[in-house]
C-alpha cells in the first residue's frame, strides 16, 4: 500500500497497537481517556502534516473528495460510496448512542488526589530537629503504625495492600511526597481520610485519623522517618530548611 | 499636486475637527458618572448595612463574571497593540519602509475603536460592583483610594495621548516623526501605568499582605507591594502582546478571506504573518512568566497553590495545555505552510525537517497533556494500581511539563529561524562554520534540557525550582539571543534564491489565523477564571470572606461553559468592532473589485462556498491558486 491515505492509517493502527496492547505488556494499562488523547494527538499530526502544502492536501485528500464527490464513478465504485454514505452515518449514530445509554458501570473518576489543606494546617514547620535520633525514632514509628499499608520500602506494597483500592501511597515515587510540604503530612496523617475536604471526593480514602492515637511529636517524627527512608525531600522555599 | 503647505494645512484642520470627539465621549461618560457621584453621596449610610445586592435571574457573580472578563480581554488587546504597533512605526521610521508605518497604523485605527468599548465596559464593572458588592468595594476605596486618583490620571493621560497619536498620524510625518515616535512611547508608558494600578487592586485580593500605620498614600502603596503583583504584572504584559498579536492576526486572515484585489491580498497575508510572528514573539517567553507567577503563588500560600496546581482547579491546567498545544501547533503549522506557499519550489526541502518538528510537538504535548491524576474507570484504576500511571505518572510532575514547554518553545523559535532562512543561499565563508555550531548549540542546548528535567525527579524540589528550572528557561534564552542576530548576520551577505511570494497563501491559513485568537481568548477566560477561583470563598484572601450566597466554587463544566459564552461574547465584540473601523475601506474594495480579473481563480472561497469556476481542482483541494 502507497500514500499518504494508507501511511497515516498504517501509523494511526501501529500507535493504536503500541498504546492499548504493547506498552501493557511491561507497565499497566492505560486507561481509555488517554489513549482518545494520544490518538488525537497522532491524528492531529496526520492531518496537519497532510495539508502542510498544496501538493499533500491533493494526496491526502483528493481521493477521499474524489469519492465521496461520486465524481466519474460506476459499479463497485458507486456501490462503495453509497455504503460509506450510510454506514457513516449510523457509526456516528451508534457511537452517539453507546456513549449516552445508562450503563451499569460506574463512571470515571476525576479524583482530587492533593485537595488543598484547611488553612489551619498551611505554613506549620516541623517543630522537631531532623537528627539521627528523631528521624531513627520516626522510622520505629513508621513500622509500627505504616509500614503494613505503605510497606517496609516506603513503597505502597506493604502487606495489607492490597486489601485496598485506591492502593496506599508510594512514598518513593517523586510525583508523590516530595512534591509536599511537611505541614501537608502532617494535616494528612492526623485527620486521615475523614478528614479529606470537600473537593477531594469521592473520600476514597482508608487513611486512620491518628490524631486519635499518637501525639503530635510522633506524627512529625513519622514524617521525618518518612522522607528519610523513601530518599525524598520534603519541598520547602528555604534551601537551608 | 497640492503643496506641502496645504497637506500640512489640510492635516492640521482634520485633525481639529476630529477634536470634539474627545469632548463628546468625555461629556459622554461624565453623565454616565453623575448617578454615581449621587449614589456615592447619598448612600453612605445605607452602604454600611447592605453588604451585597444581586441580579435577578443571571446572579450578581455571573453578570460580573462576564463584564469583568469582557473588559480584561478588550483591556489585553488596547494595552498590547500599542507596544507592537509603536515598535512598527519605529522599524518604518528607521528603515524608510513606508509599508511598516502603513501597518502601525493599520494596528493604531483597532486600537482607537476598541478603546471607547473597553472604557465602556470599565464603566459597567465599576458600577456593577459598587452597587452588587459594597463591602468588599468599601474595604477596597479604603484601602486603595490614592491609587484610584493615581488611575483616573492616568486614563486622561492615555487618553489623551492616544488621540494626539492617531489623529497625528498624517500630521506629523518627516521631521515631526521623532516628536510621534515619542508620543508612541508615552502612549505605552500610560498604558503600562493602567494596567499596573488596577493589578494590585486585584492581586492584593490574592495575596493581601500586613499594611502597617501612615497616610493614605503610604498604606496604598504598601497594600500595593504584594507578592503576586509584579509577577501578574509582567505575565500580563506579555499575554497582552500575544493577544493583541493574534487577535491582529485574526483580522490580518478574515481581511485577507474578503480580499478582491492582489495588492489587498498581499498586504493582509503579510499582516497576517506579522499577527502570527507578535503572538508566537510574546508566547515564547510567556510560559515562564507563568511559572514565576505560580512559583509565587506557591510560596505566599501552600493551601492557595495547591488549591490551583494540585487540588480541583488542576484540571484547568491540563485543559491549559490543551489550548497551548493548539496554539502552538496552529502558530507552527502557520509558519510551516508561509515556507511551502510563499516560497515556490521550497516544499521538498523542507519536508523532513517539518516532519521532524511536528513529531518532537506532538511528543511534547503528549506529555504536557498527560495529567497526574488520570480520569478513570474503577476497572482501569485497579489494573494501574491507583489513579497514578506506575510509568506514565511520572509525566504528571512539574518537572516534566517544563522540560516539554522549554522544548516547544525551541522547536517553535526554530521554526521561525527556518522560515527566515527559507528561499536564502548563504554566501559567507564562515556560514557553514556557523551552521554547524549552531546545529552543536541547538543538540546541546536540547539535551541540556531533558538531562536537568530528568534530573530533576531525583533533586528536592527547592533546587529544582530555584537552579534547574532557571537553567533551563536560561538555555532556551541563551538559544535565541545568540541564534537570532547570528541568523541575521548570515542572511546579510545571502542570495535569495527564490523570491517570496505574498498573497498566496491557501484559506486555511486564514482560517488558521482565526483559530490561534480563538484558543488565546479562550485561555486567557481559563486562566483568569483559575487566578480568581483560587481565592475560594474569600473576597480577600484570609482577610475578608465571602459571604453571600455565592460563596462557593462553580463546578469546572459550568466554568467551562462560562469561559466559552465569554469567548463567543468577546469574538463578536470585536468582530463589531473591527466591522465598524473598517467600514471606511468597503468603498475602496469596491474600486478594487473593478479589478477582480486580474486575479487567477477569483477571490478566495469563504467556509462553504463552492471554489470559483476558474479554479482547477486537479491544482489542489480547495486551493484557490495556481
């Protein structure tokens, strides 16, 4: 197969394949909105690189207008239009109608994973010096009251895990801990997922409200253990914090 | 011929007849100010006790929602014009080109009819919210009086200039040039001054900060110096460049879709391409400005950043990189088919590099567009182990986005250099030399780039933010000031191999045109919509709460639909606008129409119209050219 018609649709399929049933094979699955984004993205390119000049406008679209304008056409010619003339429509129809029919699945989460904290809880430092001892302290801590969850790693595979959906935090992933400050923990570890706000719904959250069972100082300790042992730093806007 | 001193004469004469018109809208707007001089006085009492009023039927928010967003975008455009447009009329005056001073003050007849619009609905919000919002107002003019005296100088001060500037234009030409160019510049200084003023009012919203004891005037100035003032004022000052380039452009492309004649055509396509190069000029550096914005936002308040970055605003930040994307692939895409369409013969040379380019954008945005937290399925999230993508994640981060951004903005910059270079043969004997450093320096710089943004997952995020990110916005910088006089340089001593063409470009182009000042305005309403949600259900932050029925937060698909009706509003006010500044040219496009046969294939088709009867269509798909 030649052409612009058939190289985009041969790329379009290939980055198709790729996304939904390659790159499963060594990480999870993507989830369905991103690869509608991908595709469009790969389809955007085709069609942008397509009509660059007057010469790729007429490779890449003058056939597909040449035979839906019906223009010199007979026999096979004509009955093929005439069947993308209505098969068209009611794929539309169809797609329409799969989208907006009840289902009994539930709908895609847009959870708010980081809601904002209650101002209470906003410019806190911890009131506790990061030596060996405290963080050494926070780490006993930490095993003893996290690790099951949040694992012995500080990775989110700890043995009760998997008991839980969505899983425990994976402290050693930079996009998670590091990108906070300590009073965010803070308010996190106290309050728990009762305590998470209104933007943060669906409160799916199995986090304890430890204020319940351990002091304050444990809880700043926990938080120092915890940067320690995942190797994140907590963000700060003092260099020397 | 009539002599110098008759032009002069007649030009002297124009401009004092135009003169009344000053007083007319002057005496216009006094009246409009009268109920409220009496409202001022005579409700002094009765403010203390109403603490909000509302609409019936719309709500008191959203009607402000829509003048407030109204007056900032047609604000953006009147203090954005005049910078370009000065910056024309100096290129014209200095390199004699009559075509640059043409185009400044093509700039300069938008600007004075959108002026008189963006006053008026200045007018509007200042009622509205004097009457809808009294207490937060009171607390505000109680604050802030002083800098309202300082404004209102600087409104008749602008205004002012601005009448002298463009009913001056014809006037004062040859010698009286330096005296105009002067006047441009005062005419950018009041408009800076505009745009500054009421800034803190609103960042002082934002980010209030302690104001201790003195006079009015120093508690003003001290309300003044908070920290999100100067990082909205210099993000807004560009953002003002790049809406006022492209919404030019917009109008460079409708103009050049109703051209009849060549010469029209030519000078719209060109004026088109100098709307596209403003907007993509002032969008380069643009995502900086707003990461300093949002780097001091962070700082002054963890719960207001990660309301904005990480809590339920982050969406809009995902659709920011959408439009973004959009925008930059549209500016790109502009550039891309100028090369092939001006420059005859130069498609196949230029193929692979094009191709290279849009790939390493789509790949960008790909990741810009990735969100952290991913929309899905209870099904999907338990396969991906949570909301985060174990690999995809990682794109999620700031560390991330800002490599991409630093990586477009180099891909779009070099987009612009191949343009310059295109239908050029270098002559100098040091021109492959530079070539090839250039070429080094570009692989470095991009390598440069990736490395710090990698890199930049394994570092605390001070560093990241305080050296890396620096680093990185410095090595694009570094890219472009060194490539673009070295570029100049070389094409100093060059031959032109082929000439540029005007005036040929395809109707999408135009269409193109029209699509980067949707996407613009239409960011411009998110991103305003973000700066001011991020105050939550505070009128100021910490200091004064929200406490009438609409202390809440809409949810993202009505704002959505409110930045869209304020889009769709604003496109039709300017449209209005535009329609009315150029109803004076209808009489010369029907001269020009006269000469309609002198185009090969007609005019070009508006959206839907069935090409010409002249045009071939084996020449290309609704291509209206040879």
């Amino acid at each position: 197969m030649k052409g612009p018609i058939a190289s985009g649709a041969i790329l379009l399929v290939g980055v198709f394949v790729f996304i939904k049933y390659l790159l499963p094979l060594v990480t999870a699955p993507l989830p369905a909105s991103l690869i509608y984004l991908y595709m469009t993205l790969a389809f955007s390119g085709i069609m942008l690189y397509g009509t660059m000049s007057a010469s790729s406008l007429e490779s890449l679209m003058g056939p597909v207008f040449r035979f839906l304008s019906g223009e010199g056409q007979s026999g096979t010619g004509k009955m093929a239009r005439l069947a993308v003339l209505v098969l068209f429509p009611l794929l539309v129809g169809w797609q329409t109608y799969t989208s907006l029919a009840p289902s009994d699945l539930p709908p895609g989460e847009n959870r708010t994973i980081h809601p904002a904290p209650p101002g209470e809880f906003v410019g806190l430092a911890n009131p506790y010096q990061n030596n060996e001892a405290n963080i050494n302290m926070g780490k006993g801590l930490y095993a003893a009251y996290c690790s099951p969850c949040h694992g012995a790693n500080y990775d989110g595979k700890g043995p009760a895990a998997k008991g839980f959906n969505p899983p425990p935090a994976n402290f050693a992933d930079p996009g998670t801990i590091a990108q906070l400050q300590e009073s965010y923990l803070f308010w996190r570890i106290k309050k728990g997922g009762v305590g998470l706000p209104v933007e943060a719904m669906p409160w799916k959250s199995a986090m304890p409200r430890w204020e319940v069972e351990l002091p304050d100082e444990f809880i700043w300790k926990i938080i120092m253990g915890e940067y320690d042992g995942a190797h994140q730093s907590p963000r700060t806007w003092e260099e020397d914090d | 011929m009539k002599s110098a001193n008759h032009i002069r004469q007649s030009n002297v004469r124009n401009f004092l007849e135009k003169m009344p018109t000053i007083f007319k809208w002057v005496s216009f707007f006094s009246v409009l100010l009268l109920p409220v001089i009496a409202m001022a006085a005579g409700a002094e009492t009765k403010a203390m006790s109403v603490e909000y009023r509302d609409v019936p039927g719309i709500g008191s928010r959203n009607l402000v929602w829509i003048v407030a967003q109204q007056h900032l975008l047609l604000a953006g455009f009147v203090l954005g014009v005049p910078i370009f447009g000065w910056v024309c009329e100096i290129v014209g005056w200095r390199t004699k080109e009559a075509r640059y001073d043409k185009l400044a003050k093509e700039f300069t007849k938008l600007l004075t009819s959108a002026y008189a619009t963006t006053a008026l609905f200045g007018g509007i919000l200042l009622f509205l919210l004097i009457g809808l919002y009294p207490k937060l107002m009171a607390y505000l003019t109680e604050m802030f009086f002083p800098s309202f005296l300082v404004y209102c100088l600087l409104f008749l001060a602008e205004t002012a200039t601005l009448y002298m500037y463009w009913y001056g234009w014809d006037y004062m030409q040859g010698n009286k040039k330096a005296f105009h160019i002067f006047l441009g510049f005062l005419l950018n200084l009041f408009a800076i001054g505009i745009m500054i003023v009421p800034n803190s009012w609103a960042t002082f919203q934002a980010s209030p900060v302690v104001v201790g004891d003195g006079d009015a005037w120093t508690r003003a100035w001290m309300a003044m110096q908070n920290p999100t003032w100067w990082p909205v004022n210099i993000h807004r000052l560009i953002a003002n460049v790049v809406l006022g380039g492209f919404i030019v452009g917009a109008y460079a492309g409708i103009r050049y879709l109703l051209a009849v004649s060549r010469e029209e055509r030519e000078h719209y396509d060109w004026m088109g391409y100098v709307g596209n190069f403003i907007g993509v000029f002032g969008m380069l550096p643009l995502p900086f400005a707003g990461y300093w914005l949002m780097r001091e936002v962070y700082q002054y308040n963890q719960q207001m950043g990660i309301t904005l970055m990480g809590g339920f605003l982050a969406w809009l930040f995902i659709l920011q990189a959408m439009l973004i994307g959009v925008l930059f692939l549209g500016a790109n895409y502009y550039f891309w088919m100028g090369i092939t369409y001006r420059i005859p013969g130069s498609e196949n040379s230029y193929k692979k590099p094009i191709m290279a380019m849009l790939i390493v954008l789509l790949l960008c945005l790909g990741v810009w567009m990735t969100p952290h937290t991913l929309v899905a399925s209870l099904a999907e999230a338990q396969k991906m182990g949570g909301t985060h993508h174990p690999l995809l994640g990682v794109f999620g981060v700031m560390s991330a986005k800002m490599t991409v951004a630093n990586i477009m903005i180099l891909v779009t910059f070099m987009s612009f250099i191949m343009y310059w270079r295109a239908g050029k043969q270098e002559t100098a004997g040091w021109a492959k030399a530079a070539k090839a450093i250039m070429n080094g320096l570009l692989a470095i710089a991009a390598i440069a780039v990736i490395v710090l943004g990698v890199w930049g997952y394994f570092v605390p995020a001070i560093i990241r933010i305080n050296y890396f990110s620096v680093a990185q916005v410095l090595i694009v910088g570094f890219i472009m000031v060194t490539f673009t006089p070295l570029t100049a340089l070389l094409l100093k001593s060059a031959k032109t191999t082929t000439e540029m063409v005007w005036g040929q470009m395809p109707i999408r182009a135009g269409y193109c045109l029209v699509l980067n000042a949707v996407m613009v305005i239409l960011l411009m309403s998110l991103m305003g919509y973000a700066r001011s949600s991020s105050r939550v259900h505070w009128h100021i932050y910490g200091v004064m709460r929200d406490t009438s029925e609409y202390a809440f937060s809409p949810a993202l698909g009505y704002a959505a639909a409110f930045m869209s009706l304020n889009t769709f509003v604003y496109c039709l006010l300017v449209s209005f606008i535009f329609w009315v500044a150029t109803l004076g040219d209808k009489a010369k496009a029907q001269q020009a129409k006269a000469e309609m046969s002198d185009i090969p294939g007609g005019p070009p088709a508006m959206a839907g119209g069935a090409p010409s009867s002249g045009e071939k269509f084996e020449s290309g798909i609704l291509e209206n050219h040879k």
